[in-house]
C-alpha cells in the first residue's frame, strides 16, 4: 500500500517474500533435493547438509570413476571414446559446481537473504515491478535450459542404450549395455539381479547430476538477473530526478549512491562466489560442445537418425547453456553502464553544484562497469559465447583429422 506525502511516497511492499520467493523457487527446489541449498548456520541444518552431500557426492563417485576407468582401460574404440567422453566432462563440471556451492555457501546464503531484504525495502511499485521483470527473463532462462537439458539427456540415459549393439556375455547371452559403460573393479556387473539395479542406479545418479547442473544455473540465472534488476531501478531513479524539488534533491542523490554500491557490492560478491563455476562452465563447454558435434558426424555417417537427433539436442542444450550464461553476463554490464549514461542526458548542469558534483562521481565510477569473470581470467560476456563457438569449431576439425 502506498500513502503520498508531500512530493514523497510511503510505500510499503506487502508481498515482499512472495516476491523473493518467486525469484529462487526453481533453484530451490532442485538443490534442496541433492542438499546444497545453502541453509540457515544452524547445527541441525549443517548434520543434515553434511550427511545429504555424503550421500549424493558418494553416488556420483559411484558413476563417475568405474565410468572413467572403463573409459581409458578398457574402451578399444577411439570413436566410441571420443564421443563418451562429453559426458564424463558434463558430470566432473557438476561436481566441480557441488563443490563450489559447498564452499561458498555463507556468500550464496547471503545474497540469498539479500533479495528478500531488497524487496522489502523498494521505495515504490514501479522499482518492485522492474525487479519482478528481471526475475521473470530469470526463470524464463532457467526453463529453456532444463527443458532442452532433460529432452537431451533422458534420450541418452534410456533410448540410446535400447537401441545399442547387444553385449555378448561368457554364456552366449546378450545384455543391454549400460547408459554409462563401466568397469567396476570390486564386483561382476554382468549377474542379475546386479546388472538390474545397477542399470537403474546409473539413471537416477545421472539424474542427480542433471539437477546439480540444472539447480546452479538456476541459482546463477536468479541472483545474476536480480543484480541487473537492482542496477535496473539505480537507472530509473536517476532518470527521475529532474521531477524533484530542489530541496530534495540532495537526499535523493545520497540515496541513489548508496543503492548503486549496494548493486556494486552485490555483483561482486557473485562473481567472487561463482567465478570457478564460471571458468569451468566456459572451458568445460567448449570441449563438450566438440566431442558432441563429433557424435552428431558420427552417428549421421552411419545412418543412426535417433542417436543423431540425440546428440544433436544434447549439443543444442550446451549452446543455449553457454549463450544464458554469456547473455546473463553481458546484460549484467550493460546494466551498470547504462547508469552512465542515465546520469549524462540528465540537466545536471542546472543542479546545485553539490548535486551535480554527485552525479559527476556516479558517472565516473561507471566507467568501471560490474561483470562476472571466470576466476579473473576470462569475461562472461557475448563475446565469450563467440570465442566459445569458435574454439569448440577448431577443436572438432582437429578430432576429425586424427579419426580420418
């Protein structure tokens, strides 16, 4: 509800934690059921944190090595390797994102805790329906991911292995090959009920993975574009500017500085949480974007429609998985240094000389615009969605060099 004061506004937002919760409910939901959703400190939230990431860290352990071991031991076949090896790669990034989430929790838990605060403390509704816009383009992102994601990977979890060449067993006796070919040293996969279990285990492991990565881009998707959402209503302040009196002119201008360091300090505190995450996606994707457009050739050559269509959603999920990121980069700069603008086209120079002292500072200070960085190496950026696709090119014509 509102009430006008004078030439001020009294707002007060009400549906404050529906908003905040809208924002992260998708992230949520996915890392609460593999237990990083970063908790409250509390001693009981922190057992049940430790035991949940025993567990699932455990069964990707479980997937993941006997998987890499089958792979560089046992796999006689250079194609079929080449073209395996993506999704080992896919599942060591969301380890490597596990982890990370793990360590940074307190950093995540309070930027977290921050958008609620920031809902709650929006001056008036069209500063709220800004935020609740960005929050929209962020859920939309999330999605298109997991809707690309799970139409790719339950085709190759389930289907490819049903329509793969038999394995022949001592007996005589064929078996469906397993989603992820393995070599598990300490037991005879081949027996049943073993083999059964087994089979259904690599699936919801694998399924667990998918969520890992699913939950972080969310997570990522959802405070990234939050961030822009602050430096979002910092511009539309600022354009308004020119409706206030001058005697309340300087308040507004105090106010304005502090909101822009408050987006600041909150971009930063994101990138310094995620930039591995980020370093690792860009790298990890390239090279996974290479070997899966190595399996779309592969398969296309020997006539396989199915699997063809198979790596060819899987390699079109990557991509849109590395543009969100890179899209979500470049708009969180473009945000912060529309602000210079903003405060350029303002009629600063009619202000008082303090105000427009002011105004002055925030314009310099954009000229360091906030960005997301994997670990201060590279820039997330649109530009790094090009390198990306370029890199991952020259990649797959060197494989097809060394397969001719």
């Amino acid at each position: 509800m509102s009430e006008k004061i004078g030439n001020s506004t009294n707002y007060r937002n009400v549906h404050y934690e529906a908003d905040a919760e809208y924002t992260i409910h998708i992230a949520k939901t996915l890392l609460k059921l593999i237990g990083i959703w970063p908790r409250r400190d509390t001693f009981l939230d922190n057992v049940k944190m430790y035991i949940q990431t025993t567990i699932v860290f455990s069964l990707m352990c479980f997937l993941l090595v006997p998987h890499v071991i089958y792979t560089y031991f046992d796999c006689e076949n250079l194609t079929k390797y080449m073209k395996v090896i993506a999704a080992q790669i896919f599942s060591l990034l969301a380890v490597i994102k596990f982890w990370t989430v793990i360590f940074n929790r307190k950093e995540i838990r309070f930027c977290l805790d921050q958008i609620e605060i920031q809902y709650r403390d929006v001056k008036c509704e069209e500063d709220r329906l800004v935020m609740t816009n960005c929050a929209k383009i962020g859920r939309f992102f999330t999605m298109m991911y997991l809707s690309l994601s799970y139409t790719g990977a339950l085709p190759y979890h389930i289907i490819l292995p049903l329509i793969s060449e038999r394995i022949v067993k001592a007996d005589n006796t064929t078996q469906i090959p397993l989603p992820y070919l393995s070599d598990y040293i300490f037991f005879t996969v081949e027996n049943s009920p073993i083999y059964e279990i087994t089979f259904v285990l690599q699936i919801f492991i694998s399924s667990i993975i998918l969520s890992t990565n699913c939950g972080i881009y969310s997570l990522i998707a959802s405070i990234t574009m939050h961030c822009c959402g602050l430096f979002e209503v910092t511009s539309r302040r600022i354009e308004t500017l020119h409706k206030w009196n001058k005697c309340d002119l300087h308040d507004r201008v105090v106010d304005i500085v502090q909101y822009h360091l408050e987006a600041i300090g909150y971009s930063a505190l994101i990138g310094k949480s995620l930039s591995i995450v980020f370093l690792s996606e860009m790298v990890g994707c390239t090279i996974i974007i290479c070997f899966l457009e190595f399996g779309v050739i592969m398969e296309w050559e020997d006539h396989k429609t199915l699997s063809t269509l198979t790596y060819f959603v899987l390699m079109t999920s990557i991509f849109v998985n590395v543009f969100i990121i890179s899209f979500i980069g470049d708009r969180l700069k473009q945000e912060s240094e529309r602000i210079g603008e903003t405060s350029y086209f303002l009629p600063w120079y009619d202000f008082p000389v303090d105000v427009a002292k002011n105004i002055n500072t925030i314009m310099l200070r954009t000229r360091l615009p906030s960005c997301l960085s994997g670990a201060n190496i590279l820039e997330i950026s649109l530009q790094a969605f090009c390198d990306v696709c370029k890199t991952s090119a020259a990649y797959f014509n060197f494989l097809r060099a060394m397969t001719v």
